[in-house]
C-alpha cells in the first residue's frame, strides 16, 4: 500500500532532488529484480512452493519482519539496501503460487499484467511530474479508499462472490494508480524526503507497483474466467 512517512531531513536543492529521484527509482529497479528472483527460485522449488501455499500468512510475516527492520535502519548503508533487498525477495517468494495459479488458469496474462503495470506506471509517473496540480490531498482521499477496500475484501472472504471480486480488483486497480501518483508527487515535487531518505521512497512505489500489479492480474485473470 501507499505509505506516507515524515523524514526528519527534507530536499533544499534542484541537486539533493535530483539524488533522492536517482536513488530511489534505482532502488525500485532492482527491488523488482529481487521480487522476480523470489518468485523464480520458489517456483522451482516445490517444498517451497508447498509450504507458501499452504501457510500464506506465515510467509507475509516473514516479508513484513525485514521490512520493519529497513525502515528502523533506511539510513545505515548498507543495512537499510540489504533488509529491503530480503523483504523484496520474501514479497516475490510470497506472491509465487498466486502467480503460478493466474497462469495456469489464463496463459499468458503474467506477461500481460506487466506490461500493463509499466505502462500505467510510466503514464501515472509523468502525470504526477509534469502536471502543476497540488496532489496533497489524494493521499487522505485514496488512503480511505484503501481501507474501504480492504473491509470489503474481507466481508468477500465469507461470500466467495467472482463478480464482487472482480469489482474490488477494478477498486484496487484505480486506489492504486491514485496512490502512485500521490506518492510519486510527495518524491519528486513536494520535497517531504531528503536525499537520504530513498529506502522510505522505494518502498512506497514498490509497494505501490506490486499492488497495483497484482489487482491488475487479478482482473485480467477474473475476466478470462
């Protein structure tokens, strides 16, 4: 989900900008590439593969423990790239078998959701860059959406509803692309992070990426059903 964090040391400089945007989408790059190489060795790893399966939970706490860890440590190079390249790599392990599922059902549309992932983030993020807009209020508004959603997808876990599940994918699909704008917004233009604070800002976009990835996948994989 989006996060919104109050980094002591804010950008004074056109430089320090600078520094915090090629720190930060650098660090989002390569937390992708940890994802993808969580979810690659999991799926060649069938006791692996099993256990995740069978114990979604467990393997949630043990991405939120590391990432807990990164944000205590986002300034301690190199801790802080260490416990956000772990949380990453368990965030790929996790979301394995749900990803192995959705291709099976609908060949083809793993590739399909990621390209329409980066699409949609190359589009929000030079939305948010170009546009004079003040996005300071999305954050609340969309933040509240989120918790809508959430609420509503545990009541769905009750009644099992496609056509409902389908409509909260869609919800999340449009929270999410919010959030990245918002939270694109507060990097590049707000200056709320200072040049140090790239861990807080990958981690805002990652997870604003793999969210908006997965509800897209989840929508893709519902309609071909």
């Amino acid at each position: 989900m989006g996060i919104s964090y109050a980094p002591a040391i804010q950008v004074r400089s056109g430089a320090e900008r600078a520094t915090l945007v090629r720190r930060t989408y650098g660090l989002v790059f390569l937390s992708i590439l940890a994802t993808m190489a969580g979810t690659a060795f999991t799926l060649v790893q069938p006791g692996l593969f099993n256990a995740v399966a069978a114990h979604p939970f467990i393997t949630m706490i043990a991405a939120i423990i590391p990432l807990f860890m990164a944000q205590r440590s986002a300034r301690e190079f190199p801790k802080n790239l260490v416990l956000t390249f772990l949380f990453t790599f368990v965030m790929g392990v996790a979301i394995a078998p749900g990803m192995y599922l959705a291709e099976r059902a609908a060949p083809g549309v793993v590739i399909q959701a990621g390209a329409l992932t980066f699409a949609a983030f190359g589009a929000l993020s030079l939305y948010a860059v170009f546009s004079r807009r003040d996005f300071s209020a999305w954050g609340a508004f969309f933040f509240v959406g989120l918790i809508v959603m959430l609420v509503a997808s545990l009541l769905n876990l009750f009644l099992q509803s496609v056509a409902i599940g389908l409509f909260l994918s869609a919800i999340g699909v449009f929270v999410f692309s919010g959030l990245l704008v918002f939270d694109t917004w507060r990097i590049v233009r707000s200056g709320a992070y200072g040049q140090d604070d790239y861990v807080y800002a990958a981690v805002t976009i990652y997870l604003d990426l793999l969210n908006l990835f997965m509800f897209i996948l989840s929508l893709l994989g519902g309609r071909r059903r």
